[in-house]
C-alpha cells in the first residue's frame, strides 16, 4: 500500500508541475525598423546625452561616456533625412550641435 501512495504522490506531483510549467522568451528591445545609426565619439571628459531633432522634435538615442564611443541606432528616421544631431553633457552645462545631416546607415560625428 506505501508503495502506490508514493506512486500516485509522484504521478500527482508530475502532473501538477506540467500543469504549471510555461515558456518564457526573453530577448532584448527589437532593433530599429529604420536601419539608421550614428556613431557617436565623445571626447569630452563626461557622458553625453545624445538626439536626433527631426521634423522639430528631438529624439533621445543614447547616453556615450567620457572619453569613448557608441554606436546609436535611430528609429522612426528614414535614410536620407536632413536632420540635427545634438549631444548635451549629462551636467546640462554644454550643449554640442551639428546641423543639416544627412542621415545614413552609418552617419559618424565627433564631440566636441
């Protein structure tokens, strides 16, 4: 008798936690649909907060640290765009602005 009660025990545990079992994916943010990046190098001596202002509105794309580089993908942009590229120091006290580029899969920008 033991042994069919730790049968059936084991039989109900099984079931009960694949019952109860589920996937889960985990992945990273999906990439821009647009394909565009700028490659952002900060040689200032603090991070940067860098946008892209298009059609009057600045979009965040990134935050560089001092004294390196980044690659910044840009999404809701199409190749092509005449836009401005800004990168503001994380202290707010300079602001660093590059007008009227032309947006491209790899558009490449040095501050300051």
């Amino acid at each position: 008798m033991r042994i069919l009660t730790v049968v059936l025990l084991a039989a109900s545990l099984a079931a009960s936690l694949a019952a109860c079992s589920r996937n889960v994916e985990v992945g990273s943010a999906p990439s821009p649909a647009s394909g565009m990046a700028v490659h952002l190098k900060n040689n200032a001596s603090q991070a940067v907060n860098a946008y892209v202002t298009a059609s009057g509105s600045d979009v965040f794309i990134g935050q560089v640290s001092a004294n390196s580089e980044k690659t910044l993908a840009v999404s809701g942009v199409s190749s092509g765009s005449s836009v401005t590229l800004k990168a503001r120091t994380a202290d707010g006290a300079r602001t660093y602005t590059k007008d009227n580029v032309s947006l491209t899969s790899s558009t490449d920008w040095t501050v300051p």
